[in-house]
C-alpha cells in the first residue's frame, strides 16, 4: 500500500472495466486520481464489483481521493483540457494511463467500412497520442512522468476478423516506443501493457457465449480469461519508482497467449 502516495494520476476511460480497476487501485496506493470518460456510470455489461457506484464514489467510500472529468479523447482540445484541469485541481501530473478504447470485429478485411476504421484509429490510436502529447508538455517541465499506455495483445500480432482494431494497436504499439525514445533522456518513461481478453463489458458479449468462454480458456496455457485485476496490478508497479528503470516494454497480460494458442488436449 501507498506506492504512489503523492502522485497525482489521470486514468482515461476510467469509468468501466480496466480504467476503473486501474483507477481503484491507484488511489488504494495513495495517488490522487482523475477518472476520465465520456460519461461517469459504467459501461451496461460490466463486471464491476460496486457495480451501481460510479468509479469516483468507489475510491471515495475507501478514504481515496478522485474527481471526473468528462472527456472526448478524439479531441486534442478536450485532452488539453483535461491536463490543464488536472494541474489547476491538484498543482501536478504525474502519471497518465492512456487506456480509453474501442472495439471492432466480426468482419473481414474487405467487409469493414470506413466508419468501423475511422472508430478504432480516432479512439485507440488519436486518443493515445493527444494523452501522451499532453502529458509530456507538462512532463517536460517538471522533469519527468510516467506514461501508461494499455495496448492489447492486438498490438504484438495478428488476429481474425478485427483488422481494424489490430492495426489501431499496433499503432499504439509503435507510438510507445517512439516516445520512449525520444523521452527517456527527459526523465519521461512510458510502457504498453498488453492484455488478451479480460472480463469488462466490452467482452461480455464472447463471455456470456459459453462455448466461446470455454475453447478461449482452453487456448490460453494458464486456462483462464484475464483479469481486470491481472492489469491493474502491473499498473501500479509500471507507476511506481520500482519500475525506474523499465522503459519502452510492450508486457503481455495474457496467460501465455502470445507464446502459442494452446492446441493440447487436457490431460
């Protein structure tokens, strides 16, 4: 407890799923934290365990401290926004978790529209770089911070039927590291965890399928979906000073999916 104690912390799609567990967890740690999002509920079909509170009012009932802010990232000015507020309110930046995103799939490469395209590259890819863009102004004057960006698994490979979100995060993939680059010498890190599926409500639908359920546990070597907490946990440590000197990483979450899609039958 209190790895972050007094670091001021921005969580984007922070309302449901991964960005709540992050969220939850990081002001558990001691940081102040800034829940953006589109809207303050949870997203319906979450699997949220203070399901009716919204993610502020749960860090709050723990003695933790968090505000909302509403938050298009597609928009760089109501990223910039969200920045600027964030130091009004608490007088710093220290980390942000570039984790708002979208997903498409079903379709193959010749079946997507424009409009499924445009959805993934604005959300995953323009909404990760106007956080990382933003972040860094205010990081380059204070002498550093911490870039958390959730990837995918999408970012390391191929898979079918969702073209248009693999290349988003391949993209998110090859912005992580070029920002490492180009920011390490300014005391900026960043890293991309890199989940399979998890339980939150953008996966509720295959989870719910419960033949899909099942034969997606079996292909993984562990046998299970991922956790929201699986994440969160990697994200306090990749914000924590114990993580000083790892930098530029792309880290599966992922049960050992990216090693193979397990094809032995249960002994």
């Amino acid at each position: 407890m209190n790895r972050l104690e007094g670091k001021v912390a921005i969580v984007t799609g922070g309302s449901s799923g991964i960005g709540r567990a992050i969220a939850v967890r990081y002001a558990k740690e001691g940081a102040k934290v800034v829940v953006a999002d589109l809207h303050e509920g949870r997203n319906h079909g979450g699997f949220e365990d203070a399901a009716s509170a919204t993610t502020v009012s749960e860090i709050e009932a723990s003695g933790g401290t968090a505000i909302f802010t509403a938050c298009d990232v597609t928009s760089q000015q109501q990223v910039a926004d969200l920045v600027g507020a964030t130091v009004q309110r608490f007088g710093t930046l220290d980390v942000i978790v570039n984790n708002a995103g979208i997903y498409r799939s079903g379709k193959l490469v010749h079946e997507f529209d424009e409009n499924d395209l445009d959805c993934c590259w604005d959300v995953n890819l323009k909404g990760t770089w106007f956080g990382c863009q933003e972040a860094i102004k205010i990081f380059l004057g204070k002498g550093g911070g911490t870039i958390v960006n959730i990837v995918s698994t999408a970012g390391l490979g191929g898979h079918p039927k969702q073209s248009v979100y693999n290349i988003s995060k391949g993209a998110v993939s090859s912005l992580t590291k070029c920002v490492a680059i180009e920011y390490g010498r300014n005391g900026i890190r960043v890293n991309g965890i890199c989940p399979t599926y998890a339980k939150t409500s953008m996966t509720r639908g295959r989870f719910d399928d419960d033949d899909y359920m099942k034969s997606f546990a079996k292909s993984i070597p562990l046998k299970r979906w991922g956790d929201v907490r699986d994440i969160s946990n990697l994200a306090v440590f990749l914000a924590n000073d114990e993580a000083g000197y790892i930098h530029g990483a792309l880290i599966p979450v992922d049960g050992g999916e990216t090693l193979c899609r397990y094809s032995v039958e249960d002994e």
